[in-house]
C-alpha cells in the first residue's frame, strides 16, 4: 500500500503471527532483495476491549517506532478492505499511544487524529534545558535554526526558501542523528507559499527523504502555526502529493486527512 507515496507492506496478525526481527524486517524492506517499502505496518488484536487494534511500524532498517501518519492512513483503509472491522471509525494504539481513524469508504480518504504535539524537550526527546520557539546549532560550520516537537515521534522542523534547493542529502541525515536527539528525529524542510499552503520535503529516520510523511507534515504546520505563520487549516504539497492539516491550537489534536492505495497482495514465503 501506499499514501501519497509513502510506501508499506502491510501484514494481518491478528489470527497468525511470528517474530518479525530486525534483520528479515530489512530484507523485506529492501528493494532489490525483498519485497520493497519505507515502513512495514502490522495489524494485530488488542487485549483492551475499547481499542479496536494494535498497530506497529518497522522502519527499512528494522527499528521500530511509534507514529506513522501515512501508515495510520494505510491500516485504516487495510482493515476496512480485509473485512477485519466494518466500522468507519476505528480506535488503534501504537508503540506512543492511541489514535482515532476515520475511513470514507465512497471517497477513499482517512482522517487521523494524530494526538496532541508535545513540544516539551524531554518528551520530544531533544537535549536541551529550556522550551524554545526555535532552536540553533551550528553543523559543518553553518547555523542552522529549527522548531521541535512530538507527533507521538521526535521532530525537527525547518524553514527554507525553497524546498527544491534545501540541502536535504547533506544536512538531512547530520540532523537526524545529531546528539541533540537521543533517538534521532524526523527532519523536515517547509517552503511557506502563503497561510494556508506550504511545501514540505522530509529525511525520515531509519527511512532516508521519502516522497510524503505524515506525521512530517503535521510537524510542520504546527510549528508554522505556532509561530503565527500559518493559518489553522493547511494544504501541506509532498512530492507525493497533498494532505490537509487542522490544528486549532495549545491542548488541542493534529487532525490529518488525506487519501490512500493499495498496490498488490500476495504471499511471503519466509
């Protein structure tokens, strides 16, 4: 499956499972060796009877996380279609925490509620003492500013001219595994084309620039918004494609919407 690009192999557990380890997570996720994707997503039962499924993300490199907006898409839709659960609404918990899916089976688009953002430093988590707007450090001999935040995983948000000339290949992967970040981050580079559009290009961790993220993309509003650059309700252009991001503000959740495919089923022999 994919959305806007961003793609997965999706697995069913809920009736069958086995130990998905590190190492044969890469090899499916290799794309000359495997089957091929950013993410593999799993869908598996909940011992909690007000959550309808639990839902894992395993990064090409095997680490697992805890958030995935493109993916949450994808399980929303994959439940639907594999008849797992009828519901247009459904409650799944993550590695994070939980989240609420809205399926439109006529349209093809989901909803996420993607939480609330944390913007405070050790929950992000990001090395620094105090909360601030923007923080800088200074990489191969640059001065580089940034917003941080949680969208249930570690983000780090910048504002350049224009995303087609950011230098993603370079300072993308010294970001993401700055010391600054005890367990890496998502970096994402934001072109604001006025308050209610932006441009986004985004250096996933464990993943490398991926053609759309969403949990990148709430990121990037959030801290456009927050810094008063943006309006509440935004149209976030991936290379992929588009998603709409609302966000009302302090205390309130990152709500995504966007659509979804799926490529092809088959059979893994392991």
């Amino acid at each position: 499956m994919h959305g806007l690009g961003n793609d997965f192999v999706v697995f069913d557990f809920t009736e069958n499972s086995f130990a998905l380890t590190k190492g044969l997570a890469s090899r499916i996720s290799d794309r000359n060796f495997g089957v091929g994707c950013d993410q593999i997503l799993i869908v598996e039962l909940s011992p909690r009877s007000e959550i309808d499924f639990k839902y894992r993300i395993i990064n090409a490199d095997g680490s697992e996380v805890g958030q995935c907006g493109n993916g949450a898409r994808c399980i929303a839709a994959f439940v639907y279609q594999q008849g797992l659960s009828r519901k247009s609404a459904i409650k799944v918990e993550t590695m994070t925490g939980e989240m609420d899916l809205h399926h439109n089976a006529s349209t093809g688009f989901v909803t996420v509620n993607m939480g609330i953002p944390n913007f405070d430093p050790p929950a992000i988590p990001l090395d620094a003492d105090i909360l601030q707007d923007e923080y800088q450090l200074t990489i191969e001999s640059k001065a580089v500013a940034f917003s941080a935040l949680s969208i249930g995983n570690p983000h780090a948000v910048m504002r350049v001219a224009d995303v087609d000339t950011a230098p993603i290949e370079t300072l993308g992967p010294c970001l993401e595994s700055h010391p600054i970040f005890p367990e890496r981050a998502n970096i994402s580079f934001m072109q604001i084309i006025n308050r209610d559009t932006v441009k986004l290009r985004v250096f996933e961790r464990g993943v490398g620039e991926t053609i759309a993220c969403g949990s990148g993309a709430c990121a990037a509003v959030v801290s456009g918004i927050s810094l008063g650059q943006l309006n509440d309700t935004v149209c976030v252009k991936l290379p992929g494609g588009n998603l709409e991001i609302d966000w009302k503000g302090d205390g309130e959740p990152v709500m995504m919407s966007g659509p979804t495919a799926t490529v092809f089923s088959g059979i893994l022999e392991i």
